[in-house]
C-alpha cells in the first residue's frame, strides 16, 4: 500500500502590532508614525531598520513608504533628544515592519529580528534550494516522529533531513540564531530568557545512527548535506550518500520524504514527464510498506508519478505553488 502527501508553510516572521491607520498618500504614513512614542521601544543610542511592503496602495512603492516611516521616527528623536538613532538594515536593535494593503496600513515591530526561516545551518546551497519553514512543515504534516527511518533520495543540500532531525531531537528552529529582536526591546528579562533556553536545551534528544539517511545523484549536493549536517548538534548521525535513487535497490517500511526536480534544474518538459515516470516505479516497486511525502513544485508533474495521492495540502515555496 502506497501514501503519496503533497505537503504548508509557517510564519517566518513574528510581528507585534501597535498602529493601524488609514492610509491614502504617504504623508499619511510620516503623520501615523510621528503618533508612537518610539522611545518606548528603542534609544538613540540604538540602531533600527524599516522594512516595507504595499500591495494595492497610492503609495509609489515601497521603499518610498519606508522612507517615510524612517523620516518620522528620527524627526520625533531629534526633537526630544537632540540626536537621532542610527539605522542599520543589516542588523538592527529594532526592526520596524510597515505593511499597505489597499488603504489600511499597520505598523508593526519585528520581535523575531529578521525572518526566522533562516536556520542559520545552510551554509552551502545548491540551486533551487527548499525554504526551511516549508521542509519544517512537511515533516510535521508527515506526522513522523522517529518510529520508522527516514530518507530523502533527493536532498539537494539536505533541508528536509535536517529538519527532519531538529524534529526529531526537539532541537529549536531558532537553536544557532545569536539574537533576537525581542531581547534589544525595553522589557526585556535576560534571566527569564536564560531560563527558557536552559529548559529548551534540556529537552533535546539524541538521534540514533541510521534513523535518517539521505541521498542524491548531483556530488556537489551531497557535499553540501553534509557540510550542512556537521553545523547542528546530533545531526551529524545523518548518512548522506552520492546515488541515483535508480540505483537504490529497496527503502522498505520506511518514511520517504523528498522535494523532486521540478523544472529548474531539469531542462525540457519531455524529461522531466521521464523522471517523474521513473521516480513513480520506483516508489511502486521498491519501496513496499513505505509512506512517501512528495513535494510538487509542478502540479503538472504528479499525474506522471502513476500513484494516487492519499491527500494533497497547498505549500508554497519561493513563490512556487
């Protein structure tokens, strides 16, 4: 019996709200921010960053809307202090999100202190790379925890097995971020926060040798997995090997979970049909008593892997569908 999923995506950003406003113009904008009492959050002695973004608005675009945010925010600070805050748009103490949709605008502060699907372990890449929220999410909609092995015969530079390793040994998304936008706000408890990472760092378990396992045909791929692999704790236990999944013989009662080619790194439509063919034999034939979790960046492609689906769940992926 075959389960072939089609895995969605997560918040990457968490964004606290303290103003929404009409907005018909930018001066709007410059008005609304000039209302918050930024000292509440920030010194002049800090940096900050605006990041904007319009959809449907007046407004010309969206680094003239962040523009004007940051126009008000240090025209407030010049007043009342004499000197204005520096900005950074690298790495900010405060991160200011402006959001326009229509002629509703919020102005948000980014307590996460940038997105955080960036794990901070994809130190080599390959191209067309899996967001790490979206192989987070295919896990979890996997509902695998560890009772059968994993693999992916199609790594790329290994974001699901990772992923699917942090799953498993309850390590933190966030586990090699330095900071965060909350610990640089006026609240902030350091002991409190010291407590909670202790206890996250408590949880964590070890992954037994040979639970995950990975593969892929392309060498710089699986160079890259394992260069990735070596940057968290316990997921160095993951075996990245250099094979065509044409040349495994069998993945029986195990977990398959994987993001095939959909088209940019496979040329010509008529070889990509071929691959998903093949790649549907293969599930078919030598993969018995395995659940397979495939991610189709091509809907076009699924017909062609010749196994229904037992569900499908919208994902999106770098603006893929």
């Amino acid at each position: 019996m075959y389960r072939i999923n089609y895995c969605a995506r997560l918040i990457t950003r968490v964004l606290a709200p303290i103003h929404s406003f009409t907005c018909l113009d930018a001066d709007a904008i410059y008005r609304a921010a000039r209302g918050i009492e930024w000292p509440r959050f920030f010194q002049p002695d800090q940096t900050f960053a605006v990041f904007a973004a319009t959809a449907g608005s007046t407004v010309p675009h969206s680094q003239y809307a962040a523009l004007k945010l940051k126009d008000a925010v240090v025209d407030q600070f010049r007043r009342e202090f004499g000197r204005r805050p520096d900005v950074d748009s690298k790495q900010p103490d405060l991160w200011i999100n402006l959001h326009i949709a229509g002629n509703r605008a919020t102005i948000s502060i980014d307590t996460s202190g940038g997105s955080l699907h960036r794990r901070g372990y994809r130190s080599h890449s390959v191209t067309a790379p899996m967001q790490e929220t979206v192989a987070a999410a295919m896990v979890r909609l996997s509902g695998w925890n560890g009772p059968t092995p994993l693999t992916d015969p199609m790594c790329g530079s290994g974001t699901l097995v990772i992923e699917a390793a942090m799953h498993y040994c309850r390590i933190p998304a966030a586990y090699l971020r330095e900071s965060f936008g909350f610990q640089h706000l006026p609240d902030f408890d350091a002991r409190l926060w010291q407590t909670v990472e202790g206890d996250a760092h408590q949880n964590i378990r070890k992954l037994p040798k040979g639970l995950i396992s990975a593969s892929d045909c392309d060498g710089q791929a699986v160079s890259a997995t394992r260069a990735n692999c070596k940057l968290v704790s316990h997921t160095r236990k993951i075996n990245a090997l250099r094979k065509d999944f044409r040349e495994i013989e069998r993945v029986e009662n195990q977990t398959v979970l994987c993001n095939p080619p959909y088209g940019i790194r496979m040329q010509g439509p008529d070889r990509l049909e071929d691959f998903y063919r093949q790649f549907g034999d293969f599930l078919k034939q030598r993969c018995k008593g395995s659940q397979a979790f495939i991610y189709f960046g091509n809907r076009e492609m699924i017909k062609h892997i010749g196994l229904k689906p037992s569900w499908k769940k919208p994902l999106k992926n770098g603006g893929l569908d």
